[in-house]
C-alpha cells in the first residue's frame, strides 16, 4: 500500500506540471488578444483575471466540501479537466471581448473543481509530517510547468494553443489514474481526518485569523506576477515583445520557486508565524521592485513575489490539511486566496489603465506609480498581525 501511495503522490506532483502547461499557455494568449487585438485597455484585461479568480473562489469552497472521499475527487478532477479542452478550443476561435470574459470564468469554475480536488487527494496520499515538504515540491513542478507553458507561447505564439489541449487530455488521463489508487488505499473512508497532535500542533503555529489575512494579502500581490494584467504591464513597462515579456515572467517565477523550494523544506521543521510574517514582507519588497521600470529588478521583483507565496502557500495548505474536516478548509483556503487575486487584478488593471506607465522619482529611481498605490493598504496588514500575536500571548495563562 505504501508504494501505491508514492505512486499515487508522484502523479498528481506529474499532473501539477502537465496541468499547469496547458493552463498557462492560454493566458499570454487571451491577454495580448485582448489589449491588441481588440484594443481593450488594462482595465479590461484585468478583468479576466477578476472573472477567473472570482469564479474559481466559489467551485473552490463548495469542491472542498464535495471532494471530501477520494472517488468524487477523482471523478470531479477528471471531468473538469477535460471541460478544459472545449474552453480551450473556443479561444482559439478568436471571440469578442465578453466571450474572452466567459472563457477565463469558465476556466477559474473549472480550476476551482480540479486544482482543489487535486490537493485534497494528494494531502490524503502522504502521512501528515512529509505534507509540507510534498506541497512544496508540487508547487515547484507547477512553477516549472508555467515557465514551460510561457516558453511554449514564445515559440509558438496563438498556435501554442494546440499543445494546451493535449496537456489538458494527459492531465485528465492522470489525474483518473492516481485518484483510482487514492480510492483503492482510502478504501471509501474521508481523505483528511485530523489527529489531536496535529490539532494541538496547528494551534501553536497559526492562528486562523492570521492564515485567512495573509492567504488573501498574498494572493492580491502575486497576481502583479503571474495574472493576465502581468504581461500587458511588463510590455508596456520594459517595452519587450509578446514572446519575450511572457519568457522573462516565467522564467523568474521559476527562478523564484526553486529558492522558496530549499527555503521551504528549512521554513517546515521551524517556526511557522515567523515564516508567515516574513513571506509577507517579502511578498511587499516584491512590489517595490517590480515598480522599477528595469529588466533586472522585474526579475527580481517577480522571483521575490513568488518565493513569499510558495513559500507560504504549501505550509497554509499543510495546516489547512491538519483541522478537523481538512477537505473543507483547504476549500476555504483556495476561496480566500482567489478573493485576494480577484481584488488584485482589479485594483492593479484600474490602476495601471488610469496611470498607464507614470513614474515618480525618490532617491534619484524611478518608480511606476501603479503598483505602488495599489499595494498601498497592504502595509497596513503586519500592524494587525504583530498586534494579534502580542494579544493572543498576553491571553496565554502564565
């Protein structure tokens, strides 16, 4: 049984790169359609990323609580990753603007089904103490599947689109497979039962108050990395091609990702509100960069961003997976977080469309001054979280 679970696991960390692939060829696709093409502003192209985010926090809410065995995981997975094939194949018909708008909202409701599926099958497949360390190297092989997703848009522009479905049919091919062995090894019983150590151990680490307002903080700062209004920002700032804009945002997430990977594994084993607490800041020094208006600092700046959320986004999940009806809050995790991205593609595509490229100067740099008033109340957020820290060890009896 313990080899079929190492099976089981090793696909589903396979699925979280072929997946990933096929989804993240479409948005350089859809973005650039939309903002040259069509001639939208910013403002529209932040948009898809509010539709799909805002889409994909409500089948993420309801997946957690449906996918709580494995065999409806298995079953929702499967299905929503082959919808994925017509959504796709509907882009390549070239829409008008409001069916791009469907398309993206139609991919975040069938995100929502099968990324949450996904992980609650594959916290069930591993003991609790291995769960940190294996979502994060499944975040890591998805990191490398969206530089290989951008990579493919670059060589082969709105023609990549093909390679995106036959990502889509070998992703629904896997993830029926490792779900099957998930249903063979659970045999029917809940994925995610919570142990009273683990209980006790969760409560020492992170208060939910916390988890809930740095998941969604988080999530509001990574889209300026990774969502749809990312490419038109980068291009328009930095004034590259299409093609290169979408390899130089892949290729520093990855380059992110594999620093929060080793950072990880060390962040596991320590004290996990000071790893919270300093994914946020780090999360904030991102913004800074990427307000540079230079192709060194981009990179810096996209590779920062995603190192606070990789780092923080596997533990959020392990703890997540450790409560009581686990499926459940790891639904409410992935909610939480789509809110924040959703918040954050339209506050930075209304922003970015009001303001355009407009810089201000401090300390003889140039900064664009729309991702800096768009992060604006995020600092704000650490205030609240070292005051809650300080109350909730003030309340502890002596």
């Amino acid at each position: 049984m313990e080899n079929e679970r190492i099976i089981g696991a090793s696909l589903l960390i396979m699925l979280s790169f072929m997946g990933t692939v096929a989804y993240r060829i479409t948005l350089p696709v859809a973005s650039f359609y939309v903002k040259q093409t069509l001639g939208m502003t910013a403002f529209a192209v932040g948009l898809l990323t509010t539709s799909f985010y805002i889409l994909r926090a409500m089948s993420a809410l309801g997946t957690g609580y449906f996918s709580e065995t494995a065999r409806r995981g298995k079953l929702l997975a499967t299905i929503a990753f082959g919808l994925q094939i017509l959504v796709t194949y509907y882009l390549i018909l070239k829409p008008e603007y409001l069916g791009v708008v469907l398309i993206r909202a139609l991919q975040g409701i069938l995100n929502g089904f099968a990324w949450t599926s996904v992980q609650i099958l594959l916290a069930g497949s591993v003991p609790e103490r291995y769960r940190g360390r294996i979502f994060a190297v499944y975040a890591m092989s998805g990191s490398l599947g969206s530089l290989i997703g951008d990579f493919f848009y670059k060589l082969y522009g709105n023609h990549a689109l093909l390679f995106s479905i036959f990502f889509y049919v070998i992703s629904s091919a896997i993830v029926y497979v490792a779900g099957g062995i998930a249903e063979d090894t659970s045999k029917g019983k809940p994925l995610l039962r919570s142990t009273k150590k683990a209980k006790k151990r969760n409560e020492k680490r992170i208060p939910v108050a916390f988890l809930l307002i740095s998941v969604m903080a988080i999530s509001y700062t990574t889209v300026m990395s990774v969502g749809d209004i990312a490419y038109v920002y980068y291009k328009g700032i930095l004034g590259l091609s299409k093609g290169s804009t979408a390899l130089l945002r892949g290729a520093s997430s990855f380059a992110g990702t594999l620093i929060a990977f080793f950072l990880g594994w060390l962040a596991d084993k320590g004290e996990a509100k000071k790893v919270l607490i300093g994914a946020y800041m780090t999360s904030i020094l991102g913004t800074i960069f990427i307000s540079v208006p230079t192709i060194t600092l981009a990179i810096l700046g996209i590779a920062t961003i995603t190192v606070s959320s990789r780092i923080f986004v596997p533990i959020a999940r392990k703890v997540a997976s450790e409560m009581p009806r686990g499926n459940i809050y790891i639904g409410f995790l992935g909610t939480l977080g789509n809110i924040g991205a959703a918040l954050g593609g339209t506050g930075f595509g209304y922003l970015y469309t009001v303001l355009d490229s407009r810089k201000l100067t401090f300390i003889g740099l140039s900064f664009a001054e729309a991702p800096l008033i768009a992060t604006l109340w995020l600092y704000l957020v650490p205030l609240i979280l070292f005051a809650g820290m300080r109350r909730q060890k003030n309340d502890q009896p002596a």
